[in-house]
C-alpha cells in the first residue's frame, strides 16, 4: 500500500508538472495564443450600480459573449468554500463542462499580512489554511489554477517583518497546493512586491515550484511606467507569469478647496473603469510583451471598478463584448 500510494504521489507530481510547463512562457512568440476569459467579478454587484448575476447566469452569459474560459471569484456572492459541499462542486463543474467552458482559474482573497499588530493571532497560518481550502476547491472544480494576492502594509510595522511574513506565507501556502496539483499566481496587487523588480525577488525568494505570477499592467500603469518600462517588466517577470487580468481606466482629477488660500489644492486622482482600449493602459505595449515571451495562459478581463456607462447589465455585456473584439483585432494584425 505506502507503494502504491508513492507511485500515486509521484504521478500526481509529474501531472501537475506537466501542467504547469504548458504555461509557463516559451520565449517563441509563435506560441502566443489568443484565449479569452471573463472574470465572474465583473457581474458580482460589488460596485456602484453594478448589476449582479448569479453564478450558474454568469457562466451563460460569458458563453454567450463569446468567452473561451471563466475566472470565477472564490468567495460570496458566487462560490464560497462555505458554500460549496462535495455535492454542489460536482454540479458546478458538470455545469461548466456542458457549456463547453474552461474553468481557468479560481480567485482567491488574501492577506498574508492582515493581523501582523496581533502576535497572538496566527493570521499568518489562518490565510495558508484558506489557501488549501481553495486549492481542494480548485481542483474539485476542475482547474489548476488558483490567483492569490501579497498583503497590504500596514503602519507602524517593520517593512522587512511585513516582507518576511508574506514570503513565509506563500512558501507554507505553495507547498499546501502542491498536494492537490495547484499553480498559485501570485498577482501584482496588495502593497508588498507590487513593483515587478520586489515581486521577482520575492517569487525567486521564495522558489517554490507551484508558487508563479499573475502579473497585470494596470499596476505599472499607475506606478507611471512607460512603454518601455512596461515591455521590461514583462520580459523580467517572464518566468513566472502563468495567468494575467486586464481592464482598463482613466483619472478623474480631485481637487480641494482650500478657504484661507482661495484656490484649489491638488489630490490624488480617482480612477474610473472604461472599456479596453479607452483609457490610460497600454495595452498594445502589453499585448505585444506577452507575445514576444510566448506568453501561453489565458487573456482573462475584468470590470472591477465603477464603469464608464453605468453598471446595467445591456453596458456590462457591451464592456465585455469589447474584450473579445479588441483580442481577436490585436491577434489579426499582429500574425
């Protein structure tokens, strides 16, 4: 039995492995694909005006707008490990495959540094047990892919303490997935490593073979890269990068009237969701990027902010429709 049960283990770990290289970057640019995928937080509700779907209307409504695959958020209102018993995960994935669907990845929430002030409380250990909740999820639903965040900085405590606790978190949480064949991509999100050159350090710190990257261009967006600086990002966090989220935004200027000056005081600037192509992205430079690594995972699209329009359903579903247009436009002209 401990042979069988070995040889089952190595197998797994070759299966997973296997996987995992069929992802990462292959440095030919003929390998750049066009897969398109929709993220169920564009339809949760969570923002202002934003109409909400339920799961099981989402997916249809990303078939019918001509998605390939899903990127379904991890938590309520859509699916919750608190929701979700055996029974509930295999109607879900049934659901999924007969839409001709693929399940790219789960999006997970977490905060490697959420409690850091509170010694007492193993914060730290709790975010790496809901990892391996969502990686049971994960696989239970058919995919190998779960995206998960740093942590936020808090104040008052030692940036190198805060660092060091989020690279033990995802060390512990990559060798939680590993028992169920799950890739982490770690996304350029939270504070801690949001610029590529920490966030490469960190991946390489921490070296471990299911821990990888979802890295996004909005975040070198508004650290105020430019094109170049985009394209070298890209090209450093090359071996890592397994998945990628895209959206697009502009800055609403803010202003505050200051009395005793009788003028206005310059603020940071909001930002506001458009449709891709349309705001301050530059996704061309991006795309282009992707390709020139031989970028392999899947083009998964967003709206996770207050969008331009309004957040009926009839505006969500043009947004969204534009994403594929916009994919199919940039795989046309850059064969």
């Amino acid at each position: 039995m401990r042979r069988l049960l070995t040889v089952v283990l190595v197998i797994c770990t070759f299966t997973a492995a296997t996987a995992l290289a069929q992802k990462l970057p292959t440095g030919n640019p003929k390998d750049f694909k066009v897969k398109t995928c929709l993220h169920s937080v564009s339809y949760a509700g969570f923002w202002r005006g934003q109409a909400r779907l339920t799961i099981d209307e989402f997916l249809v409504k990303a078939k019918e707008l001509g998605y390939d695959g899903v990127m379904i958020m991890a938590k309520r209102p859509h699916v919750s490990v608190l929701d979700y018993d055996a029974t509930a995960r295999k109607a879900l994935r049934r659901r999924i495959e007969k839409l001709g669907l693929e399940l790219v990845c789960l999006a997970g929430y977490t905060d490697f540094t959420a409690g850091i002030d509170k010694a007492g409380i193993p914060n730290m250990e709790i975010q790496v047990a809901y990892v391996e909740e969502l990686a049971r999820l994960a696989r239970d639903l058919g995919t190998d892919m779960v995206r998960i965040f740093t942590g936020y900085e808090r104040p008052g405590i030692a940036y190198d303490k805060q660092y060091a606790v989020v690279a033990e978190g995802l060390r512990l949480a990559g060798e939680k997935a590993a028992k169920y064949g799950i890739t982490l991509a770690v996304q350029n999100h939270h504070d801690i490593a949001s610029h590529h050159d920490t966030m490469r350090w960190l991946l390489d710190e921490v070296n471990h073979p299911n821990i990888k990257a979802a890295f996004d261009p909005w975040t070198p967006t508004l650290q105020n890269f430019n094109a170049e600086q985009m394209r070298e990002a890209v090209l450093k966090m090359k071996p890592y990068i397994v998945h990628m989220t895209a959206a697009d935004y502009v800055r609403h200027p803010r202003y505050h009237y200051e009395s005793t000056l009788t003028n206005f005081l310059e603020q940071t600037d909001a930002i506001r969701a458009v449709p891709i192509g349309e705001g301050i992205v530059d996704y061309e430079t991006y795309f282009k990027a992707l390709k020139e690594i031989g970028y392999q995972g899947y083009v998964t699209y967003e709206m996770c902010e207050v969008l331009d329009g309004g957040g009926s359903i009839e505006n969500l579903d043009r947004t969204a429709k534009k994403f594929v247009t916009y994919m199919k436009d940039f795989e046309r002209r850059h064969q």
